[in-house]
C-alpha cells in the first residue's frame, strides 16, 4: 500500500509525551511551568516531558486539567495521518 506522506508510526508513550510537549507549548507552558502547575518535582516532569519515563494514566487527568484539555486529547494523534505500529 502507497501512502502520500511517509511517516513513522509512533509508540503510544511517546505519542503521549509529544501531544504533552505541544499542547503546552500551545499553552505558552514549558515544563518548569508545568511542573509548577502540577505541584510536581521539575526533575520527574523533565524525565516525562523528554519521554524518559512514561506519564502514568493517574497523572493525565491532572495534566489535562492544567492544559484545558480532556485526558483523551493527551492520548489521541493529534495528526490526521497517524499510522499505527
């Protein structure tokens, strides 16, 4: 099967920390401000914000609320063209 755009599928954490990093930036948040926003350790959201450790489902509630958005917003491709693995 062709595709028009040739893109790489993504792991789910990493789609995660990603649709993170955007909407924050969107937001004007970075992740010391996030941090902040989230009563949380500047250190562990840097280790979530580079994908180094996965955001916990408990976390994404929070983090969503923050962002103004829904937890399944967090968790959705924020692409159209998204290919599965």
């Amino acid at each position: 099967m062709s595709t028009l755009l040739n893109i790489e599928p993504v792991a789910y954490s990493e789609q995660i920390a990603g649709n993170v990093r955007a909407i924050a930036a969107m937001r004007g948040l970075n992740q010391t401000s996030l941090a902040r926003e989230l009563g949380a350790a500047q250190s562990a959201i840097n280790m979530k914000w580079r994908g180094k450790r996965q955001w916990q489902l408990e976390d994404l509630q929070s983090v969503a609320i923050v962002l103004g958005v829904s937890p399944w917003t967090l968790t959705s491709p924020l692409y159209e063209n998204w290919v599965p693995r």
